[in-house]
C-alpha cells in the first residue's frame, strides 16, 4: 500500500524491450535503499524491483500494465515520480492508494496563480470511474484533492513544493497521466451498480 506522498524523482536511463514486457532502468537517490522484490510505485504505478547496479535498478512491465498506463510512452530521460510502500508504523499523510492505475487521464489546462498552478484534467467516463468535490485523486502516483468534479473531467492545484518534487513541472497541455480513483469511491459505486442490477 502507498499514500501518495512521493519521495522522490528517478529518471528511466534504459528501456528493453522482451516479447511484450518492457525492462526500464531506472537512476534514483534512493537506490541504495532498496532491495530486489521490493515494491516500488513509479508514477503510480506498483512495480517489482527485479535488479540493482550500482545507482539504478529495473523493472518489469507486462502488457497488461502498459495497455493502461501511460508507462508504454516512457523513454530514456523521462523524469517518473517514486514512492516505496508505507512502512507499518508510518504516518497516512495522504490516503489509500494502490498502485493499481485505473485509467488513463489527459491534461486538459495548466494556469499558473501567483506561484501556485490549476490543471484541469479529463478521462473516459464510460468506464464507471467517478471523481467528488474535495475527495482524493492520485495523479502520477501524486495524492491530491479534486475540485470542479464533473462527469469526465476535475481540477486540481497544485502548490509549489509539490510542483517541483514530482513530475508535475514537466506535464504539458495533451500529456497522458496515470489515475487511481478512491477506493472507497469505486467500492461504493460498485455497490450502487450492484443494486442496481
């Protein structure tokens, strides 16, 4: 389990393609921390690590994962949001998150406010996922709140330190991002489907 709340920056230095699996290599500060079969989510996404040299480790992609994330984009230099899984007796500074990546979103705008930004963002509504006024959105692994929540689309600001310690300051208008919606939200909406039924 993660909370959204990155640790760091890592940027992929290798991609290797094998059948329909994709290999990155990923350069990170916190490298030295990990350990092989240790779960790491990159851009919000729960991967294994399955090697370590020296300052970089690697991971493994399936197709599954690269059909609905925006991982199949990724190449050398791309900068990805890292956070390892919460410890047991760690602070819940953000809200529950998976690693499992529902959709695939698109930024739609990008304003800048006197240091801080709003990015409005849409994704395909046909697939039952549902965003609220004020409830939890994680972006590219970034736990943050939702606002102007509408059928398809939301908002978000985004405040300065969290600007520059993720990937956010490089997302540019059309840029496919990774989404997790709340998993208290897609339970009680499969709920409601199922009563509905």
């Amino acid at each position: 389990m993660f909370t959204g709340i990155i640790e760091t920056l890592g940027t992929v230095t290798g991609k290797t393609i094998e059948g329909t699996n994709i290999h990155f290599d990923i350069s990170s500060p916190i490298t030295n921390e990990l350990k092989i079969d240790q779960s790491v989510a990159h851009n919000g996404v729960c991967l294994t690590v399955v090697a370590i040299e020296g300052d970089t480790y690697r991971v493994t992609a399936i197709d599954e994962t690269l059909q609905k994330t925006n991982l199949k984009s990724w190449s050398p230099g791309k900068k990805v949001n890292v956070e390892r899984c919460m410890p047991a007796n760690g602070r819940f500074d953000g809200h529950i998150v998976q690693g499992h990546v529902d959709q695939i979103g698109t930024v739609r705008s990008i304003q800048e406010q006197d240091g801080s930004w709003l990015f409005d963002f849409s994704f395909d509504p046909s697939t039952g996922n549902v965003t609220v006024e004020k409830g939890s959105i994680t972006i590219n692994g970034t736990s943050l709140t939702c606002f102007n929540s509408q059928n398809g689309s939301f908002r978000v600001a985004i405040i300065p330190y969290t600007y520059e310690h993720t990937n956010f300051h490089q997302l540019r208008v059309g840029d496919e991002v990774n989404l997790e919606f709340d998993i208290v939200g897609k339970y009680i909406q499969r709920i409601i489907r199922g009563y509905q039924q």
